[in-house]
C-alpha cells in the first residue's frame, strides 16, 4: 500500500497535464522513497520506465534497448542495440499514446558515471526536438552530491533546460505515523523517533507484533534489514567510513556544538568542516541555528548546533553500534535491557520537539495559530533578566520558539515527553524564560497529559494552549 507523499504525486501530475513539454529532476537521499514514488505515478500512465545499474555504457545501453524491446514499440522491434544515446533517448517519441510521453530514468547518475558526454547528448536532444514535442522525461538519482554539483551546476550542459527540479525529504511525522495504525498514539510517536520519515525503514516494523519485538526483530538482530543499513549507506555515499561514524556517534552522543565535536572526535578543525559539509549534503546532518540568528550567524560554520536528521542513524550509534559486541553474540536481550529500555523516551525527546514544531507549522498553514509563525525554531543562548531586582546574565534554553515575521508576536513552547503529568513548576519555568517584548503565547506539550491545575489556568487564560499526543497523532 502507497502511503503518503500528495504533495510529490501533485507536482509530477501537475507536470503531466500541462500543455507543453516537460523537462524534470528527481533526486533525495537513498532509501527515501523516490523509486516508489515514481512507480506510483506511472501506474495508470504510458510510459517507458528504466531504472540504470552500475554497467558499462556498452552494457548500460544494450540493458535500455532490452527494456524498450518490453513495450512492443513497432518503430523498434528489429533493433538489437540501439547505436548511441541519442536515438535510444528519442525512443520516447515513439511511445503510442494519446497523453504525454513519458519517459522515466532512476538512477541516472550510474550512466553518466561511464559516459559523461550523456548529459551533453541529452541536452542536444532537448534542446533540438524533445522541448517542441508533448513529452515529459523525469531523471532521478540517489546522488545528491553528483546531482546538486554537476548535473544541476552551471557549467552541466543541463543548467537551465529542466522544467522541475524536486528534492525529495523524508516523510512528515503525519505520514510516517500511518504505517502503524494499530499502534497506541505513544507508540507511534516512539516508533517515529526511532525510525524517523524514511519508507524502507518504516515498512519493516509490523504494528501486530509490540514496538520491544520491533526493536529486537528488525535493528538489533543480526542478519536482519537495518542491521547493516548504517554501514551499507555510509560506503556507498562517502569514503573514510571510519572517520564518519566517529562524528556521527559523537553527535549522537550529544556533542552538538562544532567545539565539541572537535574535542571528541579529536580531528583537524579544517578536516572536520569538510567531513560535516558531506554529512551535510547526504542529509544525515544538519546544522540548527538558535531561532532569531542572523544570516551572517546561520552561515558560520562553528556556530549553531549540528544534529542527526535521520532518526535512524541516531538511534544506531546512540544504542546499537556501542554494543556491537554484544549484538555479534547475539545477546539482543541484553542490550535492549540495559542500554534502550530504560532512555528510549529520554531518546525521543529531541524527535518530539521536532514532532511540535512541525504540529505548529501544519496549523500554521492552515491559519490555526493565533497569528503566522516565521522560522520558528530552538532557542539556546545568553540573554539579560531582572532576578531579584538585579539585571543578570542567564543561559536560556527554549524548546520552540516561534515569532512572527515582524518579531512581534512569539509563542514559547515547551515539550514534555516523560510519563509525568505537565505542572504548573514546569509552565511557571516556561513564563520565566520570556526575553522579548511583544505579544506572548505558551504552548504545551506533553506525552502524559496536564495536572488539574495547568488545565485550570489554561482555561482561564487564552495565551496558554495545551496540546496532548492525542492532538499530535490526530493531524496524521
């Protein structure tokens, strides 16, 4: 079953049905869900779909005339081997259908690896006959570095003929959440936290067997899909396996400051900001600045915090890759027991504040909130408050912090993912934490629900809203 992903399947129709030729590029991290994706699209279209494997042009080009010899095309059933790039491409204007023709290539970039004249051909092709014809051809690659780099660069000889470009991200919780309709609304968040937004990885948790066994069955046990997963996509992405999972583990761990960083990993400053930028580009990390930096600030390698996007990875170095000794001697129990059962909601918390503050944005954009919300995000630093009649530096840290375009309206949030109730000490804190001038609103969220008090006060002040899991999992 197709989960998800309107907002990619409206793009690519919207593209279809338009009335002139089509020009689109594809690309995300692996394992994100682009190959599904463009199977779902094609489903009910003509198409010619090719999917390139790591051959020789030679090769490469037999296996794509083999392909085409599939769809029964007249114009191509003597042709043993298409005799260069150029016309095997024109292939697609022989495709007998009253729509668009369509033609699709997945992981294109292991074609251009053998043959780099193939975007030049491509684009000699375009530019002369394909943007006249009622055609759309969609290229779609896992490499990100090789697509944003080159094939999308200035100097590519495809700079400035595509029609779309889509780079696709891991699902939104709302989405992610609907593979395990069976689970409680807790667990799916914990499940959502360990998983994070990628298909492949959600798809092997089953909603009939509890979120331990899952855990067991399907990350710890060796032999098992994700047990390797890590390391498979880190070599097929990046060289120097063994520096990146240095980082990686390091800022599992939660040493999320470049600083920091440095002294765990105990690398060269220079050498570790070209190591973060490729982690950067293959999204498995991302730098977070403080919400109100400036541009100049947000740009500034060695300020902000870096993060592990993916869920996944965090979960394998913060738990499994420590106990890989144990995991080899298959002592899953033992690891589960001493190492997850015990930190997992303390894990989830950081996804859950990522839980919020995409909640946040969804009534955002449907005008829910008590005004729009602009580059909401964490707060962490330095600022100045009053504390008994004295002006004194404090370190704030604020788990959302949302203000408007203007920066005169903020909502604070504060998220709570513990098995205890969200107090009036927990809120009164929150209160205390507002540095700024303007119009203020406290949102909080919590995993187990508010003491009688907070709803008491709730209800009597309309700049405090409460949000339950169950408010969170209902938008999915």
């Amino acid at each position: 079953m197709f989960i998800g992903r309107e907002n990619e399947l409206k793009f690519l129709n919207d593209a279809y049905s338009s009335d002139h030729a089509e020009f689109i590029v594809l690309y995300g991290r692996r394992r994100v869900g682009k190959t599904e994706l463009l199977n779902e699209f094609c489903k009910d279209k003509t198409c010619i779909f090719y999917t390139c494997r790591e051959y020789t042009d030679k090769k490469q080009l037999q296996s794509f005339t083999d392909k085409i010899h599939t769809y029964n095309i007249p114009a191509f059933q003597y042709v043993d081997c298409f005799s260069n790039w150029e016309t095997a491409f024109s292939s697609v204007l022989h495709i007998q259908t009253n729509e668009k023709k369509l033609l699709v290539i997945d992981e294109f970039p292991y074609a251009c690896k053998v043959n780099e004249s193939i975007p030049s051909v491509l684009q000699v092709l375009w530019d002369e006959k394909l943007r006249y014809e009622n055609v759309m051809i969609i290229l779609c690659g896992s490499a990100m570095s090789f697509i944003e780099k080159e094939l999308l660069a200035e100097k590519n000889p495809l700079y400035g003929r595509t029609t779309g470009i889509y780079k696709m991200k891991p699902m939104p919780y709302t989405d992610a959440i609907k593979f395990f309709p069976n689970f409680s609304d807790e667990d799916k968040l914990l499940a959502y936290s360990i998983l994070g937004g990628v298909p492949h990885y959600l798809r092997q948790f089953s909603d009939r067997l509890s979120l331990e066994e899952n855990v067991k069955r399907n990350i710890l046990r060796k032999g098992c899909s994700l047990y390797n997963e890590v390391e498979f996509l880190l070599k097929q992405e990046l060289r120097e396996t063994s520096v990146y999972n240095t980082i990686v583990e390091a800022i599992a761990l939660g040493n999320n400051s470049f600083s920091d960083i440095l002294s765990k990993t105990q690398l060269e400053k220079s050498k570790l900001s070209v190591y973060l930028k490729n982690l950067i580009e293959i999204s498995i990390v991302e730098k977070e600045s403080p919400a109100l930096s400036s541009d100049k600030d947000k740009s500034n390698t060695t300020k902000g915090n870096y993060i592990l996007t993916d869920n996944f990875f965090r979960f394998w170095y913060a738990f499994a890759y420590r106990n890989l000794t144990d995991l080899e001697n298959d002592d899953v129990d033992g690891v589960w027991d001493d190492a997850i059962k015990g930190n997992l909601h303390d894990f989830a918390s950081q996804p859950f504040e990522k839980v919020c503050l995409e909640y946040l944005y969804i009534l955002n954009k449907g005008n829910r909130l008590p005004f729009r919300i602009h580059n909401a995000s964490r707060y962490w630093g330095k600022t100045t408050q009053t504390i008994d009649g004295k002006m004194q530096s404090v370190n704030l840290e604020i788990d959302i912090l949302a203000p408007d375009s203007k920066k005169k309206n903020f909502i604070y949030g504060e998220c709570k993912f513990t098995n205890e109730a969200f107090d009036m000490q927990q809120l009164k804190k929150l209160q205390s934490k507002v540095f700024l001038e303007g119009n203020v609103y406290f949102y909080l969220f919590s995993l187990s629900g508010f003491t009688g008090a907070v709803k008491e006060y709730a209800s009597l002040h309309g700049n405090t809203v409460l949000v339950s899991v169950k408010d969170i999992v209902s938008l999915g």
